[in-house]
C-alpha cells in the first residue's frame, strides 16, 4: 500500500492532545518536551517540541551512532 499523494493524521496512541490552550491557559502533558536541534537546511538551532515517546528511538539512535564513532580506530 502506498502513502504517495496521502495525508496522513497522526494521532496520539493515549488519546490525549500534548497540548491545547483554552481560556488563556495552556495544559501540557508532561511528555511532550523540547530539544534544540538543528534542522535540515536551517543554519542555526531551533527548539522543537514532540512528546517524549516520539523522541526516545531518535535519541537512542543517536546514542547508537555516538557510541560506534567512540569505538572505531583511529587511522
């Protein structure tokens, strides 16, 4: 099946908003977090928010590759 030409709604899998902001106040859910990171094509750091469940396997890939580098000798 092809996603090609599709939208697609991700929704949140505890059926929760992470965020929503009503009558001047703003709920957060406890997950959903920033990092600064650097964006593809951007220049400079930018701060992006997603919920911790959507930034652990980045981070732990992350933490994979960091850990391969260490781990590769030195020519």
């Amino acid at each position: 099946m092809s996603d090609k030409g599709k939208s697609i709604n991700f929704v949140c899998p505890m059926g929760e908003l992470c965020e929503e902001e009503s009558n001047g106040v703003i709920t957060r859910c406890h997950w959903y977090l920033p990092f600064t990171t650097m964006l593809p094509g951007a220049n400079k750091p930018a701060e992006v928010w997603k919920c911790a469940h959507v930034w652990t396997p980045l981070l732990l890939v992350e933490q994979l590759q960091m850990a391969r580098q260490m781990q590769m000798p030195k020519k």
